[in-house]
C-alpha cells in the first residue's frame, strides 16, 4: 500500500523507472485507469482523482479520452 494521506485516501505505490517516465504520460494514464474504474462515470471518476469534475473534462479533453458523453443527458431524438 502507498503513502496514506490525511483524508483516508492513500497514494498508490509510486516508482520512477530507471530511464525516467513522462509526468505527462503518468498523468493521462491515470485520468484513464480513472474513467475506466468509474465505468465511464466522469463524476465517479473525479471524485476517485479528487478533482471537480470540471477538471477531470478539461483533462479528458486535453489527453483525447472522451469518447461518447454517457453521463449527460443527451438532446430528445425522433
């Protein structure tokens, strides 16, 4: 188990590999892993990251994840 934080959350078991990682890369893989484990729920996901929501769009966005807007209500169709 990781670093337990103040909140009764815990960070998971973190490891920089020997040749170096890309913080960038590290961070659109977790907004993934996040939406995934959310089963695409962006407000599950959010809470599971600690960010608004509006965050965790912003960073789907920015990383290409959005695929279908499931949790919005989408417009009548006929």
């Amino acid at each position: 188990m990781g670093k337990a934080l103040p909140d009764g959350r815990s960070l998971p078991k973190l490891e920089i590999p020997e040749g170096g990682t890309s913080l960038e890369e590290v961070e659109r893989e977790l907004v993934d892993l996040a939406m995934t484990q959310a089963n695409g729920n962006q407000t599950h996901a959010a809470k599971l990251l600690d960010i608004s929501r509006d965050a965790l769009r912003y960073k789907l966005k920015k990383f290409g994840l959005i695929h279908v807007e499931e949790d919005e209500p989408s417009a009548a169709t006929s």
